[in-house]
C-alpha cells in the first residue's frame, strides 16, 4: 500500500494502467521469450483464449463500447505485462476482484488508474518494487535498478478552519528503503504485511526552487547548503483550489509542473467506526466506518508492534470491512488505528520519481483492543 511519503507509482499505460518497476513491453512477448521472473501465461488468463480470469471484466468493457475494449486482455496478462512471477499471486487477486466488480465496472474505472480494486493494485505494484534492482532468476537485473531518486512534495492541509496549510518537500538520491519484508493480500482491500521501519539514509539533492502557485500565491522553497527544502508554512490556498507545483530541476532532476487538487474540506473527514477503546473480536469481520470528500483515497492502517495490516478505501463508499482471517494474523492486544484522507499524482521522469500529494485530513490515532 502507499503512504504520502513512498508511493510507488509509474504510470504505464496499456488501456489498462499498472503500477509495476518498469513500462510493459507494447506488444505481447511469444510465451518461449518470457525470463524465469516473468509469470507465464496459463489456461486460465485472458490471453490463454478461455473464459477464465478476466474474461468476466473483458467482456463488460466490450458491452460498453470501451476505447479500451480491445486491449484488455493485454491488459490483464501478467506475461505481457512483465509482471515478475512472485507478484504473479498478487496480480491473480486484483484480475479476480474486477471481474467481482464487472458488473458495474465502468470505462472510466478500467482507464488510467483504476478506481476499483485499488488495494490489489497497490499491492501488485509494491510486489513489484520491492526487489528494485535485485538480479531476477535470470540475472537479468531489473530495470527499475536505473531509478536515480524521488522528489517529495506533500501540502498538509489545514486541521482547521482557524490555521493554514504547511508545505514540505524533498529530493533524495537513491532507491527507497523497502520496510516491508513480505506482503500477503487478503483478496478484499486490504493487506497484511510484517514491517520494521528502516532510515531512509539517501543523500539529499537538490531539485532547484520549488514553487506553488494558486491565484495570487506564489511562494518559493530554497534548497539551502545541506540541500534541504525549508517547510512553507501558513499558506492560505482557497478550498477546492488546484495548486501548481513548479520544480525547477537540477542534479539530473528534470523540470515539472503538477497540478494538484487540494481539496474542499467538505464534507470534512470524520472516523465514526470503530471507536477509541473499542474492543474488537477477531473472529468477526471489523467494519470501518467514515465520511470524506470525494476525491483521493482513505487509508486505514492497524499496527500491532511489527504486524501491520493496510487498506485503501474509496471517500465515496464511507466503509469497508477487515476480514477475521486478516484479522488473526494480529496478536490480540492494544492495537493503533489510524486513518488518512490523501490525494496523490505521481509519475517518472528521467529515472526520478515525483509524488505530489495533498494530505487532505488524518484522525488522531485511537486504539482497539483485539482478542
């Protein structure tokens, strides 16, 4: 799952958009060419020919006449994606949730980022991350291994109506750190994974001014000697606004202008389930409950000393449910809730990943107590 701080997003498109190390190939590789590390096409996969995995999905795109239609099987396949065969699990639950949703899958959710099934897709592309620059079966070595760094800029907005919102940013070189040593999906929206929190020890860098303009705000962040960005505070963006952020570039950093939204505060983001101190069975489902303005994703972590469980939910649909089988993998015991209102855009550029994100609202962290 990806947090404000380490997305892992580069946005390919293929009809379908997959978070994955690198662009897929634009044409379906013959099944003898694919490497070790690449899951192989099997008879149940869109393009084995059968009505197996994602057929369901396929042909609701061709009911609605999609742009997209006629990609999709390419689309789906984890071979002519290049997905690596340890992600190949993963890749299966995300194909296997659309095809649930087909019925009242849109074209619009099946373009671009999908807005279905987002914690499988998020899931899929962390898989694919993970080993960034590691040799494959093959020794062929992955091609995110050439990635140079990211460049971080995140508005916090504001808690309430009395303060303004902070701006932080940041450029490292390097490949991220990879805290989670292992990542298990649930086959919902969710994902356990066991983690420790590793420094992230990347030189900084500078990415040249970074300046965000709405109306008649401007304002400009300097690297100073230490290439470290001084946080803007007290900025008054009008709610609903989109922001540009102009990164002027340097240390092999290209130029960029992203615009982001920032959001309307209204409804504001609210966590009604479960309460502080509630005391949760783990042999039943959790329901989560909230409400939020419609943009970006909500993400709910629980954190139980090293044992974590992720989900992303849409603002829209006010809930989602944490299985009792993810649910067991916790030890029972005080456990920390928190949840997070967040948009983001991120792509690559030149081998260095920009994420701009607006963190729309947080709660203050409460705890259940699982048994």
């Amino acid at each position: 799952m990806k947090s404000h701080s380490n997305g892992h997003s580069l946005v390919c498109s293929l009809g379908l958009v997959v978070f994955i190390a690198g662009c897929p190939p634009t044409a379906t590789p013959p099944a003898d060419s694919a490497t070790p590390d690449v899951a192989p096409a099997d008879a149940s996969s869109p393009d084995g020919g059968t009505s197996g995995r994602g057929a369901a999905t396929c042909a609701r795109l061709r009911m609605l006449n999609c742009s997209n239609a006629a990609m999709c099987e390419s689309s789906l396949s984890p071979s002519s994606l290049g997905i690596p065969a340890r992600c190949a699990p993963l890749f299966d639950a995300f194909v296997d949730c659309l095809d649930r949703s087909a019925a009242t899958l849109t074209c619009d959710q099946f373009s671009m980022s999908p807005t279905v099934c987002t914690a499988e897709f998020s899931a899929v592309g962390a898989c694919a991350m993970s080993d960034a620059g590691a040799p494959s079966d093959s020794g062929v070595v992955d091609a995110s291994a050439s990635l140079e760094g990211t460049v971080l800029v995140t508005v916090l907005n504001r808690v309430n109506e009395s303060s303004r919102e902070t701006v932080i940013a940041s450029a490292r070189r390097g490949a991220e750190p990879e805290p989670c040593m292992r990542l298990q999906d649930d086959g919902a929206r969710c994902v356990y994974s066991t983690c420790s929190e590793l420094e992230d020890t990347r030189p900084y860098v500078s990415a040249g001014d970074i300046t965000l303009v709405q109306n008649s705000i401007r304002e400009t962040m300097s690297p100073d000697a230490m290439m470290r960005y001084p946080n803007l505070t007290d900025l008054d963006f009008a709610a609903g606004a989109t922001v540009g952020v102009v990164i002027a570039g340097g240390s092999g950093i290209p130029s960029r202008t992203i615009n982001l939204e920032i959001g309307t505060r209204s409804p504001r983001f609210s966590l009604s389930e479960p309460m502080n101190d509630a005391m949760v069975d783990r042999s039943s489902a959790l329901p989560i409950r909230w409400t939020a303005e419609d943009l970006g994703s909500i993400e709910i972590t629980l954190r139980n000393g090293v044992h974590r469980i992720e989900c992303q939910g849409s603002p829209r649909s006010g809930s989602l449910e944490i299985s009792s089988a993810l649910l067991m993998r916790l030890p029972a015991g005080a456990t920390t809730l928190s949840a997070t209102h967040l948009n983001d855009v991120g792509l690559i550029d030149a081998g260095w990943k920009f994420t701009i994100s607006a963190l729309l609202a947080s709660n203050t962290p409460t705890t259940i107590n699982l048994r």
